[in-house]
C-alpha cells in the first residue's frame, strides 16, 4: 500500500501560488519522507471551506453522494459563494 500526505493550502488569489509553492518548498514540507509521498494541493477559500466542512460531516449517516452545500463568504471587501457536490471516491 503506497500511503500519501495531503496538504491543501488556501490561497485568497490565484496568481499567488508561484509564491506559495516555493515557501512550502522552504519550508521543507515537501522533503523526501520514509513513511509517504507528500503532495501539495492549492485551492481557493471557498474550497477550503467546503473541504473542512464535508470533512466536518462526513460521518452524518444521511451524508451520501449527491448531497450539496452552498459556501458564502462574505468577509472583507467583496462576497464569493459557490456550490459544491459529493462526488464518488475512486480508491
């Protein structure tokens, strides 16, 4: 079994994941490990909210594929909503 480490990093905007991608890259966070591969996803915030919040529900016995949820985020200066869907996990 070939195990991996995921992590998400949000970013507020688009055209800053060259400097995010060398920060982590810095940082170490992507270094050779004995245990996993790690690999390094960007997303937006809305992304990252619904992320953590299907996270959030996954073990909801009424959770199933198909189901959807509506972020909105309306911090700062300007309001982002987006839908996201429980699609099928391939293993």
């Amino acid at each position: 079994m070939y195990l991996l480490e995921e992590v998400v990093v949000e970013l507020a905007l688009h055209h800053l994941e060259t400097g995010a991608r060398k920060a982590a890259l810095t940082s170490g966070i992507l270094d050779h490990r004995l245990c996993r591969e790690t690999i390094l996803h960007f997303v937006t915030e809305p992304e990252a909210a619904a992320l953590a919040t299907f996270h959030d529900i996954r073990l909801r016995p009424d959770f199933k594929v198909g189901d959807s949820i509506v972020i909105c985020n309306a911090g700062g200066c300007i309001v982002v909503s987006a839908r996201f869907s429980v699609g099928p996990i391939f293993h």
